[in-house]
C-alpha cells in the first residue's frame, strides 16, 4: 500500500513541547508490502511502523520511500522486521538510518559500556538526539550528560555546572533543554547542546520540591506538584516526620522569572510522578503518591497514592476526569505522550520495594488499559520514559531492582 505520510518534527521531549509536524508539502511516501505504514523522522533517523498485523517475513520485505510533493524518484531498500539500515540517501530529504518495525514491538540495547546504572534521571529529546541528565547512581547523585542519536550508541558530554540530582523537572522547550529542580533545589538552568549551560535563575520562588512536574502550555512553562518534608528537610530518622504535597501553581516564560498563578489546586497534593503529559492542548495530572520515612527508619516508605486523573488546559482551571481507578495505586512510576496517547510505565505498588513492570495505554488519557509487556523487562520504578521519534524509550531503575544499564524501546 502506498502512502502519503506527514514526517513527524524532531522537537519534544519529556513534559516539553509537543511534537509538531513539517509543512504540508514535506511529505513522504512509503510502500511496505500491503500495509498502512506510519513514519517518522528525527533527522537522522527514520522509524517505518507498520501495522500490528502486517505479515513480514524472516526474509524482510522492499520499501520504497519517495520525498516532496511532487514526489522525488523512489528510493527502494530491504529491511527485515527490526532491522536498521544507515546512510539511505533518499532525495529532497537527505541521509537517513532507516528501522523497519511493527506496532507492539519491542527491542533493547544492553548498555554496559556507557552510562552506569541510575534512577530518577532525565530524558529529553532536543534537536532529533535524546540527552540523559544527572540521576541516583545507588550512592551519589549525578549531574552527568550522555547522548545519543540513535538508542544504542551514548557519548558522554561531561558533567553539568548544576548540583547533581534526581527527581526533577526535566523538559524540552524554545529550543533548550531544561532541568528545574529537583531534591529540593529550586534553581532552574537550560542548554542547547548539553554541552554549555546556562543557570536562569539560582531560586525560582516555587519552593523546594522532590519530584515536581512540568509541563509547557501556550509557549509557557508550568511547573505544579512535588513534595517536601516537615519540620526538616528529607525529614529521615525523625518521629514527627510529615510529607506534604505541594499544592501550588507556578510559570514561566524564559525560566528566569517565576509567577504564581494558582495557590491551591483542588486535587490532593502529590509527588512521585516522573514526566509530564500534555494531551491535546491540556497538562493531564495521572496518579501521584506521597513518601515518608516511618518512625526511626532511614528510608522512605509509601504514605499515600492517588488513582485520580486531573487537567488543565492552563495550571488555573483543573477539572476531574476520573475520580479514582485509573490503574492499580503506585508511587515513582514514569508517564509520557505520544501521537497515540498517553503511556504510564512501572513504578512502586503499594510499597517502594515493590517494583513493576507494568505498561498501562489510553488513548485519551483517561480509560488506560494493560499492555502486554515482555516477560524479559525488569522490574523497576523511577524511571526514564520518553517519546523518541514515534517510539517509547525506557531505561533507568534502583540497585534493588534488574534494569541495570539496559535500554529498551517500545513501538506503539
């Protein structure tokens, strides 16, 4: 079947900008056998998926690719399912590694010489490359940058001038990538590179927040919950520890100067969620959960979780879109959003030594069903989830978990 697809940006990144598409006349159109083929292009890759039924066989199939309106001359190659083949020059587009795969499919990279083991890191897309920022490495946290262009390959960049952390606000937006707190920190810095940084603010004024979310609306960027600790800091080994969800709204033009804009939303407040959602045109509050550390414990412990779903098409108005039930209730799971819809990955259920693996999908970001997974993904929570060129890449979990180093990919 023959197809006239709209090439998907190379924007995006976890909480940021959704991802916008080429002009009308920056089409491309793709042949794989009988069937109705979606693309999409970072750049420097592209991504053909076909649909979930499309029967391929070990011997792989012809694709033929032809760019522009009017069309170019055909470029034809033959992929397997799976298979990635670089430098394909197709004309009026350029050079591109081409991945042939099927909706529901599932790979991964095994990492061992890159990157070490972490949690609660980064993940943004800026530019067609995704950058993996800072992290819990079982001990310190981090400020290192890894990229890559491709999932597979990391190259390591050198370590940011901000304090290591896990936990933050990480996001894509006017071209920069942006870290905004995190652990309690309440400066904000931005890079176009991962290279040079710049710290737009030292104190941005929303307070000190674990785990806050991001999220961009109207070319603005809106930061709301994350939790903090009474009456001290982190609050461990003390018996009067109190967890409190922060329950306030605040924005951002250019990261610089911060305004409040809402002092109490009306959802519970709450923590624990790594990523953001913004499904068309509204920020999605998934879930969310509180920890605290019990009575003369030196680690923190499960305290509350929330199967609620909230949105806001601006961090002012927020209307309830499920009372509760969403999924079964976790803390430190990851969420992202794709063209398909809104994802919510792993996470601690019930307690934090309870780690999942479990992918959750609703299209509207409301009614999630359980997607299958491979019986071979390891079990985790705070993890990396993002949506890299029309696939799902997850990575990242605690020492007491398996995800070690491996990274894996998921085609919607």
């Amino acid at each position: 079947m023959l197809a006239a697809l709209v090439l998907t940006g190379c924007g995006g990144g976890s909480g940021g900008d959704e991802v916008g598409s080429t002009s009308a006349a920056s089409t491309l159109s793709v042949s794989v056998a009988a069937c109705d083929a979606a693309a999409y292009d970072s750049g420097k890759l592209l991504y053909i998926v076909t649909e979930q039924r499309c029967a391929i066989s070990e011997a792989g199939t012809t694709i033929q690719l032809r760019y522009g309106s009017p069309a170019t001359e055909a470029v034809s190659l033959s992929l397997k399912l799976g298979q990635e083949q670089p430098g394909v020059d197709i004309p009026g587009l350029g050079k591109r590694q081409v991945g042939l795969f099927r909706s529901g499919q599932w790979r991964s990279f095994p990492n061992e010489r890159a990157w070490i083991a972490r949690d609660g890191a980064g993940l943004v897309v800026l530019n067609g490359s995704l950058y993996l920022l800072g992290g819990w490495t079982n001990g310190p946290v981090t400020s290192e940058v890894w990229r890559t262009d491709d999932v597979a390959n990391w190259t390591f960049l050198g370590n940011a001038p901000w304090k290591g952390r896990h936990g933050a606000a990480w996001l894509s937006h006017k071209n920069q990538m942006w870290v905004i707190g995190g652990d309690l920190f309440t400066d904000v810095w931005s890079s176009p590179d991962g290279i040079q940084w710049e710290q737009a603010t030292a104190d941005a004024g929303f307070g000190p927040r674990y785990t806050p979310n991001a999220a961009v609306i109207a070319d603005e960027i809106v930061l709301y919950a994350g939790q903090d600790w009474t009456p001290i800091p982190w609050c461990n080994d003390r018996p009067d520890c109190v967890a409190r969800g922060n329950r306030s709204v605040w924005k951002s033009a250019d990261g610089k100067t911060w305004t409040e804009i809402l002092a109490q939303v009306p959802w519970e407040g709450r923590a624990l969620i790594h990523g953001s959602v913004v499904h068309q045109g509204q920020i999605y509050l998934i879930g969310g959960g509180l920890k605290v550390a019990p009575p003369n414990e030196r680690y923190q412990e499960t305290f509350v979780e929330y199967t609620d779903i909230w949105s806001s098409p601006d961090g002012i108005r927020w209307t309830q879109r499920l009372p509760s039930g969403a999924f079964p209730g976790r803390s430190h799971f990851s969420v992202a959003h794709t063209a398909k819809g809104c994802f919510v990955s792993d996470g601690s259920v019930g307690t934090q030594a309870a780690l999942s693996n479990d992918l959750f999908f609703a299209a509207d970001c409301i009614r999630f069903e359980r997607l299958p997974v491979p019986q071979e993904l390891p079990v985790r929570h705070a993890s990396s989830l993002v949506d890299f060129n029309g696939s799902l890449v997850l990575l990242g979990g605690p020492n007491y978990g398996n995800a070690g180093t491996s990274v894996w990919q998921y085609f919607p």
